[in-house]
C-alpha cells in the first residue's frame, strides 16, 4: 500500500495527459472565439495544437514506462492527485539534470562546487573513494552522481517522490536504452523560435553505470532531518546546492550539517541564501564549532 504523498505523486503523473490535454484544449477554444480575421494572423496556430498534444502523448509513454518499473505490483488504491504543474516542473528538471540540453546549466550551478571539492581533496584515487561525501537535497543526484564519478564515495539523499520516481527509474535504465522527452512543451512564451517548444531530448545523456573503480554512490531516500539527526561524525563534507531554503528550520540544518561533520570537514554550499548572495559558500568545521567563509573567486581560507 502506497503512503498518501507517494500516491498522491503518482496519481499526478497518472493524470498527466489528461490535465495537459485539458490545457491546451482551452487554448484552443480561446483561438476558435477569436474572429476568423484574428484567426489568419496565426496561420500555424492549429499546427502548434497538433504539435503539443503530440509532445503530451509521447511524454506520457515516458511516465507510463516509469510508473510500470516504479510500482512493481498492481495498486488498487485511488487517491486524488492532480498537480499538473509538478508534473511539468518535473520534466524540466529532468531535462537540466540527465539530458545534453542541460549541459550549460549544469556547468553554471555544479561546476563551481565540482571544482571546489578537486581543490580542497586534491587526493590519489584511494584516498578518494575512502572520502565520505553526502548531498542532501540532491533531487534528480546529477550533482552526486558527478561527484562519485570524480572517484569519492557519495551519498544522495532527497525526499520528494516528484524526484524519487524518476531518479530510479533513470538509475535502472540499461547502458544501451534511452528515452526521448519533451520537457519544454508546456512553455508558450520566451522562446527565439516556435520549434524550440518541441524540442525532444535524450535521457539519459550518460551511461548512469560508468563510474570508476572503487568509487561508490549512494541513494538515501528520506527527509534529511528525520534521517540523519542522530549521525555524528560520519563525513567529510556536505553538499549543498539550492537546498537551504528548503529549511523550515535553517537552524535546524545548520545543527544537523554540523554534527554529521567530522573535525576539519567541509561544509560547500551553492545557491540562494543571504548569506552568499548566491556565490559559494564553503564552511569548514573545527572541532565543534564551524567557520563561514564566501569564496568569491579566491580562496579566503588560506
């Protein structure tokens, strides 16, 4: 039996073509009440229509195939769920984390801490794998994943089932398969031109087993508070990107990241928060207390 917030995630995505189909049939309603003059002002409207729902049906294969590897066994419950809008966010960042096309955004927002993490662990491949690294928060884990590519051991840890479906599904697919998605069909405006909206992308743009040897990633689902409060020592650095907003309790993260820390480990966080003003933040911890630092393109701990 499913929990009330997995199933209502999963009746979202069940709901998907429906809920995307209902959207772009107003907006064709509202095409069909304009007058037949303001109608031949948009001659490629009709085919645009066409075009998303096509978009909508082959994204919908996408989540069918998903839910199929997801829930390995019938499930009979019926829950209300239908957050059209999760659904579609969900695509996006599908995109921005497993496909080509979300490449430059992933140079901009992990680049930064892939490279500070080679600088403060500048070690030997055995060194490396023995290094304890946990991303909370890590949502689709391209963040993590890159890092246990770079030879640590890593550990993801998210708790939203929005994320957590897709994320296995992603993990399990075979070297040689790829899936092709459409996860900007539901943006209508800021694009240079018309095809962009139909844009298809391939998931995922790597083989998710290609890691080298002796290197190791962890999948942790779970709140992170609830799952770590009472680890003490355990790593040598946190990792955070766009994570700390997400606090109900930023104190609560603070006292929880601390004490998961080992003396003179590393706290790297990148994304919004007063503190950094969205530069990264690198905070080492000595002994029981923790040290904040903004590294804005030079290192200030030295």
């Amino acid at each position: 039996q499913l929990s009330l917030e997995l199933a209502q995630v999963v009746a979202s995505f069940r709901s998907y073509q429906n809920r995307s189909l209902f959207w772009i049939n107003k907006k064709l309603t509202d095409f069909l009440e304009l007058p037949r003059r303001q109608q031949a002002l948009l001659p490629h409207w009709l085919h645009n229509i066409e075009s998303m729902r096509d978009a909508v049906h082959n994204n919908n294969l996408f989540i069918q195939q998903m839910l199929d590897a997801y829930l390995t066994s019938p499930q009979h419950e019926e829950s209300q769920g239908d957050d059209a809008e999760l659904v579609w966010g969900t695509f996006k960042q599908i995109a921005r984390d497993w496909t080509e096309q979300g490449l430059q955004e992933r140079k901009e927002c992990y680049g930064p801490v892939l490279a500070e993490i080679m600088r403060v662990f500048a070690l030997n491949r055995v060194q490396k794998r023995e290094t304890k690294i946990l991303c909370p928060g890590s949502g689709l884990a391209r963040l993590p994943w890159e890092i246990a590519r770079l030879g640590f051991w890593c550990e993801a840890n998210e708790s939203s089932h929005s994320m957590l479906i897709p994320l296995e599904f992603i993990f399990k697919t075979k070297k040689e398969k790829r899936y092709i998605i459409q996860p900007y069909v539901h943006n209508t405006c800021n694009w240079v031109k018309r095809e962009d909206q139909f844009k298809k992308c391939t998931v995922p743009d790597v083989d998710v087993g290609d890691l080298p040897e002796g290197s190791r990633f962890v999948l942790s689902p779970g709140d992170f508070i609830e799952m770590y409060h009472s680890h003490k020592s355990f790593y040598d650095c946190v990792v955070t990107c766009f994570f700390l907003d997400t606090a109900t309790n930023i104190f609560d993260y603070i006292e929880t990241i601390t004490q998961l820390l080992r003396p003179g480990g590393f706290w790297i966080n990148f994304g919004n928060h007063h503190a950094s003003c969205g530069k990264l933040l690198k905070i080492r911890k000595v002994h029981c207390s923790i040290t904040m630092r903004v590294i804005c393109g030079k290192d200030l701990l030295n």
